[in-house]
C-alpha cells in the first residue's frame, strides 16, 4: 500500500467507519447504502482538505467508488 | 482541527454512563460540516458528557427557533449569517441588488432581527442560548466601491450590532465575540462560493472549524476562576524593591516598564469584578507596605488580601491564601516572574494555574492579559462579586474576634449584630443562587447538581419554591449565602436541594432558614432529599447536631423534634417575597 492509497482509506474511514481497509478498497457507491448525498459532500470536502485539492462538485460521478477516487486524487494531485 | 480529526473524534466511543449534553443547532443554511464540528469540539471539551446535536429546517432561522420544543434540548446554539436577515444579502438568492432594492433589503432585514430577538427572547427564558452574528462578507450589492462602506451597507452593520448588544443584555444568551474570530479565521478566508452554490454549505472547512470551536467553548462556558496570587518584584512593578528602593522601581512608559502598569491596571479591574487578588512575595515587609503608599500605585492596596509577604516558601503562602480566601486551589492562578517559584508552587498545588510572568517581553504579556481574561471573564457581575473581599475581610475579622473571646458561644453570636433577608421568588435569572447550587460542596443536601436548563424547568413547575438567604453582621455582608429548593405536599415541605457557603458557617443560619420554613408554610413536617457526599460533612455534622444521630436517608424533621432540639437564634428575619 502507498501512501496515497492509505491517506486514501483513512478518508474513507472517517467517513464510513463501519468499513474494515479491505472493504474500503472495493467500495462503491452502489454497495455501501450509506454512501448517500451527504456522505458524498462529507467526503469530497475530507479528500480536499487532506490532498489539498479544489475538487469540482461536478467531477462527483467520477468519484463513485474507492477506485475512482483514487484514480482522480492521483491525476490531480500530480497535476497540482 | 480538519475535518478528518472531527470526524475520526467522533467514532471514539462515549463512556456508559455519561450525561446527555444535547444541542439543537439553528442555522438557516445546511449545517453539513458545522453540525460535525461542533460535536467534535464539544466531545473534545467535555469527555463525560455524550453530545448530541440536533438541527432543524434550514431555510428558515427564526421558524427553528420558534419551533424548537426546549424540553428536548440543553442548549440552543444559533448561528446567523447575512442571507437569514434577507436572502438577497446571500449569492443563492437572485431576488435583484438594483438600487431601489436596497432600501428594501434593510427594511425586510430590520423585520428579521425583529423576528429573531423575539424567538431568541423567548427561548432564553427556557434554556441557555448561544448566537453568532454573521461572519461572512456581504456580497457585492452596494454602489459604493468595496473599499468604502457605504450608507446601506453600514445601516446594515450597524443592525446587528445593536441587536446584538441588546440581546446579549440576557443572562441566558451569550452572544460569540467576533474578535477572536477574526483572529482565529481571517475574513477573506470564510466563503466558500462552490459550496455554498452547489450543496448551500457556505463556510470554508477552516472557518467552520473555528466558529464551532468558539462556540463550544461558549456552551461549555468553564467555571472562571475566582482569585489571583501574584508576585511583586518584575511582576506587578519591574525591579527589585530590595535592591533599588521604593522608588526606585517602576511601571510608566519613560523607563519602559509601562506593560507591568498594564498588568496593575488588570489587576485592578479583575478586583472590581469581584476577583480576589492576593500578594505573594519573597519581600521586606515595611518596604512592601511603602510601595503600595505610592500615589501613582495603580493597584490599590485596599483590592489586595491577604498580602503574604516574608522569606519563606511561595508554596506556604499560597496555602495561607487559600485557606483564608476559603477556596479550593483549582480556582486560582498563580503568577511570578521566577520559573522556580512556578514550577514550587505547581508541584504543590498541581490543580492550581500557575504562569510564569514574562520577562521584558511586551507581547507576551499582552498574551498573558488576553489569557487572564479569558480564566477569569464572567457573563454578570453580581452584587456578591461587589461585596465578596469585604466579606472575607469580615470573616477574618470574625475569627479574630472569636479568637479574643475565646469561644463560639450564645454571648458571642448574640453580640455579633446579625441580620438574615429570606428571599421567596422563582427568578430563573438569579445566577448567584444557580451558581451556589452548582458550586457549594460542603453544606450540600444530596450533591445534585442542575443544569441551566433543569434549573429552569424546576422553577417553571408551579408546585416548587426557592428561597435563598442573605447574611449580614457587624463584621461586614456575606450576601447570598444560601440556596433552597423545594416543594410544598400540603402540610408537609420536600426539601430538593439546599446548599450553603461555607463563609456561612457557624452563624446558625442553616438553625434559621429551617425555622423560617416551618412559620412561612405553616409546616408540620420537613422532609430532606438527603444523601451523603463525600464532601458535605459539615451537612452531616449539622444533622447529627440536630438528630442526635448522624443522618440516614428519607430524612425528616417534626415542627416539634426541630423547636426543642434548635439552639438560640439571634438573626434579625426579614422576609422578601419576589414574583
């Protein structure tokens, strides 16, 4: 595990603390009920504040499922 | 703290037994990450405390408040932001910014804060309410450029500030001071545009963070401490009385020495709110004495007491002072110049504040009367704060007189001059007697304690009483001294809570107010709540005096038991009906 991806599942964690690092990294916004709107914020607004990055609320159907998100924080955070 | 921190904060798990604190947090936008702040800060303050915190409609400030059912809530926490006075003023709203809106959007804001103080008014009389006034920029809809304030713009500051002052006149509203705001989330730093537009949460996470922060502090609102031991040399003044004389030291801005007479000028004002201040110096006596004559001394001798002033251990002084003041040493600060002399006294006293003065260094002791203010800053100052240095003054004086006569008997209590007022009045804003109830130990029915919000709720009930006593003798006035509460079961008085200072002791107030309660309902019986503490022996001891046993629970007293066990009784009773 690098350290982007365990920064990553510590996101996650915060905001789905039911999940064990194994779940997390298969998560998807289709198998985890309690990933709703406001989970969805939560954790956008937890990604921004632990990578540094200015994420676009509309970028959000890119950030639907642990891979997903780690592809996006990956991209911009080199690009940043 | 982020986000994260908050977040992971509040998976730690609660304590079985903690208490409910639970807050209902008024805000017109979506509280989101506000709402999750707040709870990490208040569980990061109050670890035996389980938090809950509520939110109502957003969209609506003054409707959650008026709909807000206080029996469901411990404290209300309202945060106010420029869209809730009118929500052209926020950038969610395309209601028009054209000039001939603007006259307008102060009116309606007008009506708003109307309708707000009179919500908040009304809640206040139930429970403690904590506000913070807007702390975002206006938008851009004035005509002046943003550099200039123009005319609406400052009708519309000068709005809330007024609401503001008028509503903080509540003793059960604290309203949040922007100015460490300001220091803790720089302006420009607060909005964030996106979020507000996209999910209509309008804070950055940073400035969220520090409002929460602040206001739970506010709602945690400590106990402030009660008195300050201070040190002498290169603390109240800067130089060594030994080595340069009295006048030779200083506190004015030729020597440069202006920050110590910064320090008096605190010191002095901390006494006038009823702080006890205390001198402890490693010092000539005389010499002492004769600095304190100076006619440019800032502090007057006459706010100090005691002064312990000798060669022997600060730890001992501190003692002293305590004991005289009668005060446990986790209400005290102590301050001196010397890291050695801070670190004697800690060791001794681990629960004291003990703080090291800075040496020549003005901006830390800007910081150090920043710090103080905030250990000792109190909502109201009372007419007990006024009269307390006198009070102890008096009791001193007591006890030496007692000392003379060589004993506490009949003679002595008779000689002693001693009035008592019983006051009978549900005033749920009487903080001197909330205070007493949550603070008096030793003479202490059961150890109970209320909330500001069961305070309340027990005063609203029609069947309960409160009485409350005020001690004066020739020694001086001790003021409110006493707490009771209770209820009245036809001939019968249920007694809840009764406390009383430990200043009051041995004056038989407590013979007294039981006397007063039998003749003012027409009681036969008086039953006690009563439960032993680890702490309120003297309680006991009182009780055993009377019983001729010590105490058990489900206590009572006939009319008869107590007029043929009660001692002599030499008060002169005045009764005072409030309300």
């Amino acid at each position: 595990m690098d350290e982007v991806e365990s920064r990553l599942i510590r996101c996650f964690s915060s905001v789905f603390p039911d999940l064990t690092a194994e779940q997390i990294r298969a998560v998807s916004v289709e198998s985890v009920p309690a990933w709703d709107s406001l989970a969805a914020v939560t954790l956008v607004a937890v990604l921004q504040e632990e990578f540094g990055l200015q994420i676009n609320l509309i970028d959000l159907p890119e950030l639907v499922s642990f891979a997903g998100v780690q592809n996006y924080v990956r991209k911009h955070k080199s690009a940043s | 703290m982020n986000l994260i921190e908050a977040l992971e904060i509040l998976r730690q798990a609660v304590p079985e037994d903690a208490h409910p604190l639970r807050v209902f947090l008024a805000c017109g936008f979506t509280p989101l990450h506000l709402e999750t702040f707040l709870a990490a800060h208040l569980r990061k303050r109050m670890l035996q405390e389980r938090i809950e915190v509520k939110t109502g409609l957003f969209g609506d400030l003054a409707g959650s408040i008026e709909r807000l059912q206080t029996s469901g809530c411990d404290v209300l926490a309202v945060v106010i932001e420029w869209q809730d006075l009118d929500p052209r003023l926020g950038i969610r709203s395309l209601g028009g910014w054209r000039t001939t809106d603007l006259p307008d959007i102060v009116k309606s804001a007008n009506q708003a804060v109307s309708r707000l103080e009179q919500a908040l008014r009304r809640g206040a009389s139930s429970i403690p309410i904590c506000v913070c006034m807007p702390t975002l920029p206006l938008p851009p809809l004035f005509t002046t450029p943003t550099r200039q304030a123009g005319d609406y713009e400052l009708q519309l500051r000068q709005l809330v500030a007024s609401f503001a002052a008028s509503i903080s006149n509540e003793s059960s509203i604290r309203v949040l001071n922007s100015q460490p705001l300001d220091e803790l989330s720089p302006p420009h730093a607060r909005l964030d545009v996106p979020s507000e537009l996209m999910a209509g949460f309008p804070y950055k996470l940073p400035h969220a963070s520090a409002i929460a922060g602040l206001l739970a502090a506010l709602i945690q609102n400590p106990t402030p401490k009660k008195g300050l031991i201070t040190d002498l040399d290169d603390t109240l003044w800067a130089g060594i009385l030994g080595e340069v004389g009295t006048e030779g030291i200083s506190w004015d801005l030729d020597k440069h020495t202006h920050m110590h007479g910064l320090y008096q000028q605190f010191l002095g004002s901390l006494a006038s709110a009823g702080v006890l201040i205390a001198v402890a110096s490693k010092n000539d006596r005389v010499l002492v004495a004769e600095a304190f004559e100076r006619r440019d001394m800032i502090l007057s001798k006459e706010n100090v007491y005691p002064f312990e002033v000798h060669w022997s251990r600060k730890s001992e002084s501190a003692q002293r002072i305590l004991k005289t003041w009668n005060i446990g040493p986790e209400a005290v600060v102590f301050i001196d110049d010397s890291p050695m002399e801070v670190a004697e006294v800690k060791a001794a006293f681990p629960e004291m504040e003990c703080i090291a003065f800075p040496h020549n260094d003005y901006q830390a002791i800007w910081d150090l009367l920043k710090r103080m203010r905030d250990l000792f800053g109190k909502n109201i100052i009372s007419e007990e704060d006024s009269i307390r240095l006198k009070s102890i003054r008096g009791a001193g004086a007591l006890r030496e007189a007692r000392d003379v006569s060589g004993d506490s008997s009949d003679d002595f209590l008779q000689s002693a001059e001693a009035s008592i007022r019983f006051t009978f009045g549900k005033q749920a804003t009487d903080s001197r007697a909330f205070e007493l109830l949550n603070k008096t130990n030793q003479f202490n029915l059961n150890g109970k304690r209320l909330s500001d919000a069961a305070w309340k709720t027990y005063l609203n009930d029609p069947a309960t009483f409160l009485m409350t006593a005020s001690y004066e003798d020739k020694f001086g006035p001790l003021g409110k001294i006493a707490v009771l509460l209770g209820r009245i079961q036809g001939k019968a008085i249920r007694i809840d809570s009764w406390v009383m200072s430990c200043r009051a002791f041995s004056r038989r107030v407590e013979h007294q107010s039981l006397k007063q309660l039998f003749q003012k309902f027409d009681a036969e019986e008086i039953y006690f709540d009563y439960k032993a503490t680890p702490r309120n022996g003297p309680l006991q001891e009182f009780f055993t005096g009377l019983l001729g046993a010590p105490p058990i629970t489900d206590l009572r007293f006939s009319r008869a038991a107590f007029s043929g066990r009660s001692p002599s009784l030499f008060h002169r009773v005045e009764e005072v009906v409030n309300g």
